[in-house]
C-alpha cells in the first residue's frame, strides 16, 4: 500500500528496482524450487484498478528470468467488467511470459521489423484474429527472411576468409556452391513475395554457413592467405548486384526500429 503512486494515468506501483528485487531473492520463500527438476514461479497480483509498471512503462505481465510477474486488475478478468462473462486473458499472458522464459522473443523485435507486431501468435502484442492467414504467414516469413538474410550475407564474407586461411580446400567446393546458390535464389523468391520459400532458404543457408564454419574450425589454418580486392570481387559480385535493393531495406529498416 505504502508504494501506490498516482499521476494523470492514474494509480500505480513501481516495480524496478525494489519490487522486482525482492520478488526475484525470495522465490525460494513462497515456491518449492525443488518438487521437479524445473520450476517456473509465476506471481500473480490481482489490483484493485492499480498499475504496475518496469521503468515507468506499464505491463500486463513480465518474464524471461526464469519466473513471472502477472497483473490483473478486478475488473480485467472478465469480459467488460461484467462478471457474467467468462474470464479472459490472463492464461495468454502467462503463456506469452513462459514462452520468454524458454528464450522466445517477440516476433517484432529488432531486424524481424514491425509488420511482425500483428502476427497471430502468442508472443505477438497485436494479434488481431485467432486464425493464421496468408497475410501472417507471409509476415513471418518475410521477417524471418530479412533477418536471416542480412546475417548470412556477414557470415558469408566471414566464411570467405577462413576458406582462404585455411588454403581453400577443395572438399569445401561444393557446400560453398551450395551456400553462394542459396544466396543467390533468396532475393529471387522475396522479390516474387514467396515468403515461404525465401525464408526457408534464408535458414537452410545459415545452416550451410555453420556447417562450413564448424569444418574449417576442425580444419586448422594451413596458410594465411588472404582474399585480395579483385579475388572477394569476383566471388561476391553475382551475390552483391541481386540483393542489394532487399539489403537496403534490412538496413533501413533496422534503423527505423533503433
């Protein structure tokens, strides 16, 4: 009671530091953390039209630290404050706050951009119906493909190098083929808006690239040679000239998000 705060918004509880501090040091005092092998604690706070807030912002519920923080007020629980009505809500935010828990993002964080924000999934903010459409199917697959693509094409020039320190072994011919087509068709299929496709691309190629990193590691360096301006030229240009429009867009776009 003594930590209720009110402004224009309304009345609150600030939970960093104190709060949070002090739920996190003493789980051990309300949860037996050793029934099974791993334990969620979830705390649960029902309010009497009272916020919580991390920071300053307000939340409906706060995880990925291995435990949960849970809000509701009276009135939320049921639909429109009528208590004739079933409860709602609640078990989706639990969900959502196990699924950090586990190491889910949301699917709009960072490069995966802001079209993801509306996907129908459980981690999402601003899911807007129950079903999944074309429309959040090619939202997840396009974002997946900006992300994983903008990756693959840093990991590649990386991968270029180690192959050349390593003495370019033939046996790696083949997978690098591989990669540099994959690299190659992921643009072609995003600029026909096959989503599905590029993105399954853009995750087999990452794949190809530990595959290849994980080889040349076990490899060893044979000799340090490095790619000069005219070799990188003329392996990457074929990659460099198709994608450079969907590059830009990662780009700008990760600048549009930070």
């Amino acid at each position: 009671q003594s930590r209720i705060e009110e402004d224009i918004d309304g009345k609150y509880i600030e939970v960093w530091p104190e709060v949070f501090n002090y739920l996190s040091n003493h789980r051990s005092d309300y949860f037996n953390l050793e029934t099974v092998g791993f334990v969620l604690p979830c705390y649960f706070f029902i309010t009497n039209e009272v916020d919580f807030r991390y920071g300053g912002i307000s939340f409906a519920g706060l995880g990925g630290m291995g435990w949960e923080i849970l809000l509701a007020t009276q009135n939320s629980l049921f639909e429109n404050g009528q208590l004739d009505q079933p409860r709602r809500g609640m078990s989706q935010v639990m969900i959502h706050e196990l699924g950090h828990s586990l190491g889910l993002p949301h699917p709009h964080s960072g490069t995966f951009g802001w079209g993801s924000s509306f996907v129908a999934d459980v981690m999402s903010y601003f899911a807007m119906e129950p079903g999944y459409s074309t429309f959040y199917q090619d939202a997840i697959g396009c974002a997946q493909t900006e992300a994983n693509f903008h990756y693959a094409l840093t990991e590649y020039e990386t991968a270029l190098q180690l192959y050349a320190d390593a003495g370019e072994p033939q046996a790696l011919n083949d997978l690098i083929t591989q990669i540099y087509d994959s690299l190659t068709l992921i643009p072609t299929y995003y600029k026909q808006m096959d989503y599905n496709q590029s993105a399954t691309k853009a995750f087999v190629v990452r794949e190809q690239l530990q595959q290849l990193f994980d080889t040349l590691q076990n490899t060893g360096t044979s000799s340090s040679k490095t790619l000069t301006s005219t070799s990188y030229f003329g392996i990457s240009l074929a990659i460099v000239l198709p994608v450079f429009i969907l590059t830009k867009k990662v780009l700008r776009r990760r600048k549009d998000v930070n």
